[in-house]
C-alpha cells in the first residue's frame, strides 16, 4: 500500500505535532478512506488541513502546529519508500488566548472517540488548559463546567464537516494490517482532567 493509490476503507495514520519552548509531542488519529480516492495529494492535503482546523482552535496562542504526517498504516518498507508518507509543514499557532495562567503541560485536555462496540478511544491534549478553567471535585481536577461545555460546542460544530465526505475517524488495530476497524461515532469531551507525564510513551494495550 502507498499513499499515490488509496482505495475504500484503507486505513492511515495520522500525526499532528506540536512545539512549546523546547518540548515537542504528538497526537495520533486512524482515518479510514470512505471511498476511493480519485486525486490523493489533493485529498490528503485536505484531510491534513480538517485536523489543523481542530487543533488550533483547541490550543493557546503559544503553541505551535508545526507539521502533520500522514503515512500508512503498515510500518514502514525496508528500503524506505517515499510514497508511505505525506508530511504538510505548518508553523501555526493556536487561536486561543489564556485569561488565567496556563497550566502544565502534563495537565491534559480528555477527548475521548467513542466507538458503538469496544473500549472507547482516548486523545489527551496538552497546553490546552489554564488554571481559572479547571476546578477539584474529590481531590481530582476536573473542567469548570462552562469550559467543558465551550470545547464540547467547538467539536460539534467542527464535527458538521469532520473529515469530509471522503475521510471518517477510525480506531484500528492490529499487525502489520489493521484486523480490527471501528468506526468512531463522535468526540466528547470529558469531564475530567488527565495527568500525563510529558515523557509518556505511547502504549497500544493489544497488538
């Protein structure tokens, strides 16, 4: 599989990465083609500009977007084949505006991806968060309810075009092709607040 030739219900790998005064991280989304593509460099680039039109507006102004990957889903060819990735550079920082002080960067925006069957999937956002928009219930923080509704009320309205009609959210598993696909029904932000070290590595809890 390449990305010069994509079919319906090929899966790929999406990351969006981000950069804050030295720090540098990921986050990760499946995406299953809904039909076959016709034009992939367009289709991609579009795909690469949805997932930019969400995340800037879920990150302050400090944070950069620099780039988004998309590559497929099999790990890469030994040798290296080009047409397995797809890099859009971006350089560009979110649209939000702290009110309050920000809080740490291990204190996470929790999105999860709902699934009608299985376990649901999970995004933690980081540099999100400041510290008037987060309160304690139980010794735990959580989001001020205002706050969860306003992300809440963006992912909806986001949501109206998502991918677009060529692209859906998916969560995938297996190796080294996806044996498991589900369909992921909608994004909700959740009340509480995710404490993640920043050097956590990403663990897949089943092959």
């Amino acid at each position: 599989m390449t990305l010069s030739v994509i079919t319906q219900d090929e899966v790929l790998t999406v990351r969006v990465y981000k950069q804050y005064s030295g720090y540098a991280w990921a986050n990760n989304y499946e995406v299953q083609a809904t039909q076959d593509i016709s034009n992939p460099a367009t289709s991609l680039e579009y795909l690469a500009l949805r997932l930019r039109e969400l995340e800037v507006n879920l990150y302050f102004s400090f944070v950069i977007i620099d780039r988004i990957t998309i590559s497929t889903y099999v790990p890469d060819s030994q040798p290296y084949n080009p047409n397995t990735l797809a890099v859009f550079p971006l350089s560009a920082p979110g649209t939000r505006n702290p009110s309050s002080d920000p809080l740490p960067l291990e204190m996470c925006l929790f999105v999860r991806r709902n699934s009608v069957f299985g376990r649901d999937g999970r995004l933690l956002y980081r540099g999100c968060l400041t510290e008037e928009e987060v309160t304690t219930s139980a010794l735990r923080p959580i989001l001020v309810p205002a706050t969860r509704t306003s992300f809440q009320n963006f992912i909806t309205n986001w949501s109206t075009v998502g991918l677009g009609a060529e692209w859906r959210f998916v969560l995938a598993s297996g190796t080294p092709i996806p044996t498991d696909i589900r369909p992921v029904t909608n994004l909700q932000v959740v009340e509480k607040v995710v404490v993640k070290k920043f050097n956590n590595r990403y663990y897949r809890r089943r092959p």
